[in-house]
C-alpha cells in the first residue's frame, strides 16, 4: 500500500494532448522521411496499422497531409503515399521597426510566400496601428490568399511585452515609454488572432521552428542590433518570466579596461560603429546601412579592424560564457552580423568562451550562427503564430 506521505508528482496525459504527441510523430516522420503509406508509417514506428489509420485521419481532417502517389509493394492492395502539406494554410507575420515595416506570409513549411516592406519614419502607436491594418490588406490582396487561410498574425516588437495580453509594456527602439494594447486595437479591424512578441524571441521560436534551433530542446539565443536581446528556448516554449524580461543577455555585466558594463553597452551597433569612427552616428542610419557598414569592419582585416573584432570576441565570449554557466544550453545561436561564418572566427569564439568558464565541471559550448538570413524576423513572427493556434503541433510536439 503506497503511504500517505507519498505524492504522485505528474499525471496521466490528457487524450487529446496525448492525440496532439502522436500526431506530431507521425507528421515529422512524414516530414523527414515521407513519401510513406500508412504501412510504412506502422513499420517505422512499431505500432497497429488502426492506430496509424486514426493518426492520419485527424491530420487529413486539418488537410495536413496530401496523397502524392501510390506505392507498389509485392504482394497487396496498392497503397497511397502520404506527404505533408505546407500549404494548407498560412500564417501572417509583422515586424516591426524605427524605420520600417516588413509584412508577409509564410506557409506551414516556413517559407515566405509574400513580402512587403514599408519604409516609415516614426513610430507612433496610433500611427504604427493603422498601418498594419492598412498593409495587412495590400499583403492579401498582393498574395491572392483569402483570409479563411490564415491561421494568425504574429506581430514582432523590440521591447518588453505582455504575450498574454498582446500589450507592448515598454520600447526604448521604437519610443514607447507607456503600454500600448495592440491584440486588443487590431482585433477591431483584422479578423484573425493577434499575438504580440518581443523580436528576439520570435528570433528563437523561429529558429527552434525550421533553423538550426530545430534539433535541439533547450537553445540560448544572442541577437545583436542597435542593442542586444536574448531568448530562451526549452522544448520549443520560449521562456518568458515573470515579468516577460527573461534572457535579456544585453543586461548581463561583463568586464572592460573602464571597469564592469553591460553586453549591451559593449556589443550594440552603435558602440561598434563608434569603435571604427568615432564620428558614425547609428541614430541617422538605417539597419540596413549600419550592418553594410559592421560587414566592411569585419572584411577590411587590417591591424586595427583586427583589434576591434578580438575586442568584440572577448566581450561576445564573456556573455556566452555566463550565459553556459547559468543555463547550460545545447545550442547558443548568434544572430550578430559580425560574427561571420567563417571557422576561424568561431573557432577563436569557442577558445575564449572556454577560457572564461572553470575547468571542472566540464560544460558543453556549442556555439552556430543563425540560418534564416533576412527574413528571420518574418519568420519568427509567423512561428509565434503557429504556437498559438490548433495547428502548433508543427512546432510544439514535446509535453
């Protein structure tokens, strides 16, 4: 008899939870192994072809898989293989910047099947509001897609925010010094869910979703801009806090001749900028125009750009050494367009990341560079989306 001092710590699955998990077994394995028939499928995964049959059936009714031809086994009936379908519906995504606006929609497979990109100057919530409502149209009407298709619009923000609410709490890029309840203001215009994130989280949940986060259950992320933002990923769920300010890394302390300073104040744009010209002024560039500028830095190699990047890679090793000692990540993304893919520079990365961390117990340093490109915020903002809707079996398959 088990005593009363004895507590079951976890329970029994929900049906449906426990219907979801194996739906998004037999759709990753479709994925990365299909064509397959409903045979295959039993083979592979060591159950009843009726189980199968009734895993398939749920996906079919979300027309997530599509017939693309007929096996030919031996002996038998012919049987149909099943592939996953991408493009059964979409998801729309918006980020959001001091001078520009990027809008698009991305299928289930994570590809951008419409962009458009509205370059605006000042950021005013009204004014920010009614421009994705106003764009938000010409992307539909561009791209010939009904709105019944679209399974949601993630909207990406510099800037702390409540994900429950869809209220940005505060932007120091975009100015936003009081809340503002996007979700709410756009609900009155654009009929699908609106679900608010900050960008580097979305950065994460992308990357967790069809980049290099992919393979991996717990990944640390570094975005790099005109200040440094973070995420944290466990079991494709970003990690929010209690104040939804977790794995702000621009925050963390590092060490320089002046004395202890933030990441941030070490690793920005605009410090970098300053470092090569002490007259370059980030406030009056574009992105665009400052990364085309940190891309000459890092190309130019001569004795002093040299200096700057080893002083960039001492900073940038400090941050990823604590952020190893506190949460132990398997993966640690860069999103940092100086940081380039050559080895070398990678390599001298893992060097000092090691130095800076003790040598018992030993800890895992995996550190890779970001694979969505420029259209990573896109991305991200259609894989929050996703996560928030009936088809987030796609991205969320571990409970």
């Amino acid at each position: 008899m088990i005593g009363e001092e004895m507590k079951i710590r976890s329970g029994l699955m929900h049906p449906k939870r426990m219907q979801e998990y194996n739906a998004y077994i037999v759709l990753q394995l479709i994925k990365n192994k299909g064509p397959l028939s409903r045979a295959d499928i039993s083979r592979e995964l060591n159950c009843s072809r009726s189980a199968v049959s009734s895993i398939i059936s749920w996906l079919e009714d979300y027309n997530l898989t599509q017939v693309v031809g007929i096996g030919n086994p031996r002996t038998g009936q012919k049987s149909k293989l099943l592939s996953f379908n991408p493009k059964a519906y979409c998801l729309a995504a918006v980020d959001i910047k001091l001078t520009k606006k990027i809008f698009a929609l991305v299928d289930l497979a994570g590809d951008v099947i419409t962009l458009l990109k509205v370059k605006e100057q000042g950021t005013n919530p009204v004014q920010s509001i009614k421009s994705i409502v106003k764009n938000m149209d010409i992307l539909l009407r561009k791209s010939g897609i009904h709105l019944d298709m679209i399974k949601g619009l993630g909207i990406t923000i510099p800037g702390i925010v409540d994900t429950e609410k869809g209220r940005v709490i505060y932007s120091s890029s975009l100015s936003w010094d009081k809340p503002v309840d996007i979700s709410e203001e756009l609900a009155k215009s654009i009929n699908i869910p609106v679900h608010v994130v900050n960008d580097a989280n979305a950065l994460a949940l992308g990357e967790a979703w069809v980049g290099k986060g992919s393979s991996y259950s717990d990944v640390a992320y570094i975005f790099t801009g005109r200040g440094v933002g973070g995420a944290y990923i466990h079991n494709n769920e970003i990690f929010k806090g209690t104040d939804y300010a977790f794995a702000e890394f621009g925050k963390i302390i590092i060490s320089s001749p002046d004395g202890p300073i933030r990441a941030e104040e070490a690793l920005s744009f605009p410090r970098i900028l300053s470092l090569y010209k002490k007259e370059l002024d980030a406030k009056t560039m574009t992105n665009e125009e400052i990364t085309e500028m940190i891309s000459e830095i890092v190309q130019q190699k001569n004795n002093r750009t040299k200096k700057i990047i080893e002083r960039i890679l001492d900073k940038l090793s400090q941050l990823v050494a604590t952020i190893v000692a506190i949460l132990n990540p398997e993966a640690i993304i860069l999103n940092c367009p100086y940081v380039v893919s050559e080895k070398g520079m990678l390599d001298a990365l893992n060097r000092k990341v090691i130095e800076y961390l003790p040598m018992l117990p030993r800890r895992t340093v995996n550190i890779m560079l970001s694979s969505l490109g420029e259209k990573c915020e896109v991305i991200g903002g259609a894989a929050v989306a996703l996560s928030k809707c009936n088809l987030k079996i796609i991205i969320n398959g571990k409970y």
